[in-house]
C-alpha cells in the first residue's frame, strides 16, 4: 500500500513547479509515513483512508501548477504561438486543411450516424414503441414479418403489456382534382396508430378509433410534405374534401413537419376490417403492427407474453397458424435493420483517417519542433523553464486543433448538405435528417481536442526530454545523422500511417472487387432501351375486370404505336422492384397439397401482358410465351421460370402439369393457377445478389389487378418516351397519375447505390489515407537526408556512386513502408470478418486485393521517395563539407 | 483585507487550535485532501501561514521521516479573526444556513 501511495506521488509530481517539486514530495510522503508508522504500532497496515486521501495530491498538484502559470502568460503563450505559426503561413495552411479534412469528415459521417442510427426518433418515449413481427418458429430473429387481420386483432383484444396497439399498411394513392393527378406514398392506419406513436396533429386531429368502423366517414390525415406541396400549407384545408383514388374524403387533420412513420407517407387513410376479412384472412398477412409499452412493463415481459400468445394462437388455428410466433423489434431496428452495420464500419474507415491526420500533423510539429531546437534552447537559457516550453507547444496545438476543429466544421456543414441530399432511392432510411446539430458541434470540438492532444503532446514531450543547452546553442550541433532516438518516433509514425492506410486500402479493394461482382452477374433480361412507369385503377373508376383489362388494351396498343416505342408490354412485379406475390401451391397435378407436404412449392407470383418476355429480352427456353390469347374466360396459361421448373419437376417436363395457388387474386377473380404452357429465362428480380426464386408468370388480363408497370423497349434513349406516353396517358384518362417512371438502367442502378455509395466513400478514405502515408514517407525522408548531408557529402567524396546514395534513401523507404504493409495486412485480415456481411462474391481475405495493396504501396513508396532519393545524390561534396 | 473564503477559515481556525500538520488538519476539519492542501499552499503563499520542517532527530526515533508544519502568521491572525467575525454575522442572521460550518470549525 506504501509502495502504490509512493508511485501515485512519482506519478503526479512532475506536474509541481520545479522548484517546490522536492519539498511537495518530502510533505506527502512523511504523512503517509506518519500514519504507516501509527498503524504498524497498532499493529495494523496502512489503512484505506490515507490511500484515499493520498488522491488529493493530484488537486493541490495542479493547484500549485495553475498558481503558477496565471492568466497573463497563457496570454503570452498564445500570443507567441500565434506569431510563430504566422511566421510559417505554410506549415499553418497544410496543417489546418489537414486537419480540417478529417475532423469535418469525421463529423459529417457521426452526423449521418446520428440522424440514421442515435438520435432519437421523433416521438415521445420512443424506446415504449416496438414493432411486432408475425415471424416463423424456425427464423424468430428475421425483422419485418407482416400480420394478418385476425391475428392483429386478437393481441389487441388479448394482449396486457400495452397501452394500445396499432396496424399500418403502406400503399400509394392517386390525388386528383385540385392540380395535376400524383401519385403519392400512403399509410392506411388503424385508430390507436398515432396514440401509439404520441404525435399529436398540427392542425385538426389525427386519426382515432371512431374512425374504425367500416361505415364511418371517409376522412383522410395529411402528412406535412404533401400538405405544403399541395395545399401550399393553407391550414383552412382542414374540413375540405381532397380526391384519393377516385373519391372524395374530407381531411380532418395536418401532421406537423418531421413526422413520417412509415417512413415517406404523405396521406394518412383509416384501415378498416370487413367482417370477412376478420374471418377468413388469417393467412393473409399484411399488416406492420407497432405497439406502445405500459410503464414498467420491460421489453422481455413484453415478448414472453406475446411468444405465449402465440403459441395459443397456433394451437387454436394450427393451419394458418402452425408455425408461427410473434417477435418484438425496436422501432429504429425495424426502420434501419442491415444498414446500421455500414454505417458503423463508414464511421470506423473515417475514423481511420482522422488517425492518420493525427499522426501526419503529429509528424509535421515534430519536424517543426526539431527546426525549433535552438530557439527552445536559448529561451531555456533566458530562464524558461522546461514546463513553460512544454505548456507553450501544448498551447500551440490546441490552436490548431481548435482552428482545424474550426476548418472541419464547415467542411462537415457542407458534406452534410451533400449527405442529407443524397437520392431516397439509396435505400438508407432517415438518412435525409442528417444535419450540423448541438451534439455534431460538441462532438466534433471533442475530436478536435482529442486530435490536438494527440498531435501535440509527443513532440511537446519530445523537445522537453532533453534540453542540452549549451550542444544545441551552438550550431555546429548538427550531427550527421541527426538524433537517432527522435528518427526512430518518425519512423514508427510513418510505420503506423501506411498501416492503417493499407487496412483502408484493403478495405476499399475489398469493396471494389465486391461491386465489380455483383455488376458483372447477368440479370437475366436486356436491360437498355428499356422504359417503365406505373399505373393504378382507382376502384370507384375501374371497378370491373373488364373495365381495367380494356384500359390497358388501349394504353398498351397506343403505346406500342408511338414511333419511340419498339415494342410495348405490362407487368405486375417488375424485376428490382422488391413487388411480388410469394404464394405456396394450394394443388399440383389436381392434388391437394398441405402443410405438412414437404414438398410443398412456394412461389413468386407475377402477371404479364402479352409480349412481355420479347420486350424484356427475356427468353423462352420451352413451350411458348403468353399472348393476346390468354384472356377472360380462356384456360388459364402459366409461364415458370427455369428455377421453378428445376424445383418443381426436376425429373420432368413441366409442360402441361397444372397446379393452384388457392387464393383469388384481385376482386372476384378465379382462383390463381393454371396449365404450365412456357418456360422462361431467370431473372435476378431481386438484383444482382439475391439468386433467383421459383417464380410463376400469369397473365396480367386473367387477373386484372388495379395496379400495373407499363414497360417500354424504345428505338431512341429510354427517356424520350416519357413525354409522348405522358400526353397519351393523359388522353385516355386525366385523372390517372402515370408515377414510377424509371428505366430499367436506372433500376439496375439503384439497387447497387448502397454498395456504390460505401465503395466510393472509402475509396476516397483510402485515397486520402495513402496521400497522408505517402507524405509522411517523404517527410521522414527529406528530413534524413538534409541532416545526413554531411555524411552523403563524406560518401560522396570518397567515390561513393550517386545510384549508391539513391539506393539508400530508396532502401530506408521500402523499409518503412514494407513494415507498414505486414503490419496493415495483418490488421486487416483480422478485422476481415467484421466485414464479411458487406462483401458479394469475394472472402475477406482475397489475395488479388492484397497483391494489389502491395503493388500499389510499392509505387507509392518509391513515388515518395524519389525527390529525396534525388537530392541526396545531387549534393555536392564540396559544399556539403563545408557545410558549417 | 481580502475576507477568507470558508474553508480558509475552517483551515486556519484548525492550526490556530494547534493542530498542524496535513493530515491532522484534515482529520480535524474533516474537508478532504484535495481541498486542505491546496487552501494550505494558499495561506501559505498569502502569508497567511508560514511552514517549517519539524525536527529530524525526533522524527527518526520514530522511524519516519521529518513531517512538515505550519504556523498562522500575525496577518493570518488577524484575518482569521475579521473573517470569523464575518461568518459569526452571517450566523446570527441565518443560524440555519450557517449551523453546520460553526460545528466543523469549533
């Protein structure tokens, strides 16, 4: 105990002033003696209470120090820093946009962390709101399983661990009348949705219970973007009427800006149960159930009940309900899922960065304090003392950080404009609410104050550890290699750079092989030329299959008759569009198949118009394509997909076997299924990663369904075409928005902007990584050879051959950075499996990226080198010896 | 004069009552260390106080090292007594506020 109090005063006492330093350790140490002498008389060791107050040396130390250094020498202090790095405008310009470039890095992605995965969301006590997961038994954990009717109901009524419970479906509108016809993002919401939420409405009410039942007016909520778009933010518009999807509903209420849950729904319309619905839809599972906690009910409780539930529910309903559970998520891990991986990992990379910066500015002060070696000296000499020197570099650098903190803020202000700015097809939610906020401002002075302590305290530390006054006085001090202990500090700094430039390297080569995979993987369909936009038949306007095969007919004919378009189809379920049915067969062969039938297909249900395979480029392996013969009434024909068919009938021929899905599809129609008539090519509908699933093609006038995609091939570029289908589809009916207008380039592009967008981010960290390791080589370099002029000079002149020198200089950069190299790929071939999960068709540790890390620092190192390596032979003998 | 803040006080009334060493003012005032020294460095550099190194010989019959005391000084005499007269004040218009630092110092 003695010897911990004894080392903890070792410890503090270089922060006492020198000169009362021997008194102050002589004080503490003779009361801890005294009372170690008291209680070893009493028998006793040195009790508790004297280590404890031993602590108190730390606060009278920097007592005594603060006494000392009062308020008008900080002043000084910061005056002379600021006048010396005014004196060298470059040093300070380099230093400060270094600096600036990684700490408003570093902020702009925390903020994008923040708004994406920290900051709370935007409604009261959001750890109470949880989602609930209608999951399998096999797979609890997977997020974003639906619900059906019956079952939502039955928690309700059942379930005691929530104030209320709510369900949601989001869908799309047509809003007409009022302006041009628009599409816009909807959420159909049952009564307790908001109270669930606790957001109450801007203007008028939200939607509540009394809105519940089926014969209740039809009243609409709007959200505030659509609000402001539309109704120009006229608060009077509650009490009117807007037209949704044909017919008129009066708005009751205005939410206020910030909310949107679902995520991008602008039109809030009640969600109302029929009594058939209740009955017979406990296989339908399509409702998003969220929930609000009662206080003190914890999130486990919670899930065990609804687990227990669950398990009477399947007992109750063992067809539909058989191997069921119900899981609870956070709402945030609802909404961010996979991303929230990324997101850490970007911030790790920049993190990364900022480390490097750290130690390149490190390496620069360092250098400068070397430079400085005799101006410290002389001011010793005058009578500073080495804490005055120590606290005017640490000064120093604290207003740098603080100025590069400073530089860094606004870089972040603009990368965050550019983050908040990026398209909402990337797919990262919330990723919009990024902004410069208090806790961005505080973090980022954090990182600054960290980064000047980091950046400063060595080289402060440095030049104080040895100050040989009268050695470095005198300017003949320069040795001939300089002072090899400080040599060896710069090395290890420019060792630690290029590893972590090569673990960033890695990293981004990583992700490059990952993105060039993933594009290279053939979809399976044509994809140029190729334009699509949707359409949907409001239900008052088009409530007969008739009625919306007819339209589409027409809008097909016309289409296909414009002089852009080469060839005009339809479908339900565009390929990348994540829209499908996934049915199991209910029949194959005329054979009922159940539950418990192992090979019981599951399939992915698309619909068609005539000549869709030829327009997609897709092609008929066997049998035909469906046609303008597959109508109302005739035979229903199906198409499979070559997966389907290898999974249903591996041994067989498909053609001709016929199955059923057993569900209608669409109002009144016949029950989905059909003769298979046609095989066709695989398409990767879920992009390029995910393989293809059995899928099953049936046609679009079988099933008229109240939503279509219409696809284009044209003769020009895609977008020519809008316009003119545009004007057509105007003419047929004004009031149906003609929305998701994309080519399917566009589309294919789109499901790779998550993985495009992380490669490009750390790519530039990489970039940025190895420019910093590359300077800091070539500094460590041209510092050498300047202090080893002399003895290049004495090599020289001794017949020594310049390709001699140059080798040297050469030898000790490849050295550096080769240490780096093994280091940084050991780094990142540990680090390989964090991310396994963000890589496509490469293994973490893949030799192609590691090579070519080599490669490339290979020639960095020799590009960093060379300038110095060429000085070093060009240095004349003569002028070199002569150098003092 | 400069009126004493109240662990000065407190510190001062402590050796004025004899007690002088570090620790022995600590025990006595029952502030912690982080405060006792400090306020004593100050006394001391306000000549308030004034310190001295207690005899060696007796120290080493002991078998420890010599402690290091200190003395109030004439100015910290006074001062001591123009503060307390300020606290005791203080006291008689707000005994409550005031009860718990006259217990500690007495």
């Amino acid at each position: 105990m003695k010897r911990l109090c004894d080392g903890w005063l070792r410890l503090v006492s270089p922060v006492v002033p020198h000169d009362i330093r021997r008194d102050w350790l002589r004080e503490w140490r003779a009361e801890i003696a005294f009372v170690a002498a008291q209680s070893s008389r009493a028998g006793l060791g040195l009790p508790v209470g004297a280590v404890w107050r031993a602590v108190g040396a730390l606060p009278h130390a920097v007592w005594l120090r603060c006494d000392r250094w009062r308020f008008d020498m900080i002043a000084q202090d910061v005056k002379y820093a600021v006048r010396s790095l005014w004196k060298r405008p470059g040093f300070a310009a380099v230093t400060l946009l270094t600096l600036g470039i990684g700490i408003g890095a570093n902020a702009a992605i925390f903020g994008a962390v923040r708004a994406v995965v920290l900051r709370p969301l935007p409604f009261p006590d959001p750890d109470s709101v949880v989602t609930l997961s209608t999951t399998t038994t096999t797979r609890p954990g997977l997020p974003g399983g639906s619900t059906s009717p019956p079952d939502f109901l039955d928690w309700r009524r059942d379930s005691r661990s929530f104030t209320e419970m709510a369900a949601s479906v989001a869908e799309a509108s047509a809003i007409t009348g009022d302006g041009p016809a628009e599409q816009v993002p909807n959420a159909h919401v049952t009564g307790g949705f908001f109270n669930v939420l606790g957001v109450p409405a801007l203007y008028g009410r939200t939607l509540q219970p009394g809105d519940d039942p089926i014969n209740a007016d039809d009243v609409a909520v709007l959200g505030h973007s659509l609000w402001m778009r539309r109704f120009n933010g006229r608060p009077g518009v509650v009490g009117t009427l807007v037209t949704v999807d044909g017919s008129p509903r009066r708005i009751v209420g205005v939410m206020p800006a910030g909310f949107s849950y679902p995520l991008r729904a602008e039109i809030y319309l009640p969600q109302r149960f029929a009594e058939k619905d209740i009955i017979g839809q406990r296989g339908a599972q399509y409702l998003d159930v969220i929930a609000r906690f009662k206080p003190g009910v914890t999130f486990t409780a919670a899930q065990s009940e609804m687990r227990t539930y669950a398990r009477t529910l399947a007992a109750q309903y063992p067809r539909t309900n058989g191997n069921r559970t119900v899981t609870l998520f956070g709402v945030r891990d609802a909404l961010v899922g996979s991303v929230r991986t990324a997101m850490f990992f970007l911030l790790g990379a920049v993190g990364f960065v900022l480390l490097i910066v750290c130690v390149n500015v490190a390496n620069l002060f360092l250098t400068r304090a070397l430079g400085r070696q005799r101006e410290f000296a002389v001011r010793a000499a005058l009578g500073a003392s080495r804490a005055r020197l120590v606290r005017g570099l640490l000064v120093e650098s604290a207003i740098v950080g603080g100025a590069g903190g400073a530089v860094g803020l606004l870089f972040a202000a603009w990368l965050t404009a550019i983050i908040a700015g990026l398209d909402q097809g990337l797919g990262i939610p919330l990723l919009d609410q990024t902004r410069v906020d208090g806790v961005v401002v505080v973090f980022t002075a954090g990182v600054s104050l960290l980064t000047a302590i980091m950046f400063g305290t060595l080289p402060a530390l440095h030049t104080s550890a040895k100050l040989d006054l009268a050695g470095r006085i005198r300017a003949d001090a320069v040795t001939t290699t300089g002072d090899p202990h400080k040599q060896r500090v710069r090395s290890a700094l420019v060792i630690l750079e290029t590893a972590i430039a090569v673990v960033l390297l890695v990293g981004a080569g990583l992700l490059a092989r990952s993105f060039a995979s993933m594009t290279s993987v053939p979809l399976g369909f044509a994809g140029d030329n190729l334009q699509t936009f949707s359409v949907s038949f409001p239900p008052p306007k088009y409530p007969s299959s008739g009625s919306r095969t007819t339209f589409a007919d027409t809008l097909l004919e016309r289409a296909a008759a414009l002089p852009q378009v080469e060839s005009a189809s339809a479908i339900f379920g565009l390929p990348l569009t994540d829209l499908s049915y996934a049915i199991s067969f209910a029949s194959l062969d005329g054979r009922r198949l159940t539950r418990e039938d192992a090979r019981r297909p599951m399939v992915q249900v698309r619909l068609v118009a005539p000549k869709y395979f030829s327009t997609m480029g897709i092609p008929i392996r066997r049998g035909r394509s469906l046609d303008a013969t597959d109508r109302a009434g005739a035979a229903l024909a199906v198409v499979i997909n070559e997966t389907a068919a290898k999974e249903i009938w591996p041994d067989a021929d498909p053609i001709g076997h016929e199955f059923s899905l057993g569900t209608p599809l669409g109002l009144q129609g016949p029950i989905a299924g059909g003769r298979v008539v046609g095989v066709a090519g695989d398409v990767r509908d879920f992009g390029p990663v995910t393989v293809s699933k059995p899928t099953v093609y049936l046609s679009f006038a079988q099933f008229p369904l109240n939503y279509l995609t219409v696809v284009l091939r044209t003769r020009g570029a895609p977008a020519t075409v809008v316009e003119p289908a545009r004007a057509l589809l105007k003419d047929l009916d004004p009031d149906l928005p003609m929305f998701e207008v994309r080519s399917m380039t566009q589309l294919s592009s789109n499901v790779v902007a998550q993985p495009r967008l992380y490669l490009l981010l750390l790519a530039l960290f990489a970039g940025a990584a190895m420019l910093l390791a590359a300077i800091g080589i070539y500094g460590v370099l041209s510092h050498t050879v300047s202090q080893r002029t002399r003895e290049i000079g004495i090599r020289l002149a001794l017949g020594a051959a310049p390709g001699q020198v140059v080798s040297s200089v050469v030898a000790q950069a490849s050295a550096l950075s080769f240490v780096g190299l093994v280091v940084g790929l050991l780094i990142a071939a540990a680090a390989g499996r964090f991310v396994q999960g963000l890589l496509f068709g490469v293994k973490p540790i893949d030799t192609v990226t590691y090579v070519a890390v080599a490669g490339g620092l290979a020639v960095v190192s020799l590009v960093a080198s060379w300038l110095p390596a060429r000085r070093a032979s060009r240095i004349d003998p003569v002028a070199a010896l002569k150098h003092d | 004069m400069r009126r004493l803040r109240i662990t000065a006080v407190n510190v001062l009334q402590a050796i004025a009552n004899g007690y002088e060493y570090g620790f022995d003012i600590i025990d006595q005032t029952g502030l912690p260390s982080g405060t006792v020294y400090p306020a004593l460095s100050r006394l001391e550099r306000d000549g308030l106080v004034r310190s001295a190194w207690e005899d060696e010989a007796a120290a080493h019959a002991e078998g420890r090292p010599a402690r290091r005391y200190y003395r109030v000084t004439a100015p910290g005499a006074r001062a001591l007594s123009e503060s307390a007269s300020f606290y005791r004040a203080l006291l008689a218009v707000r005994p409550r506020a005031a009860g718990k630092a006259t217990r500690s110092t007495r």
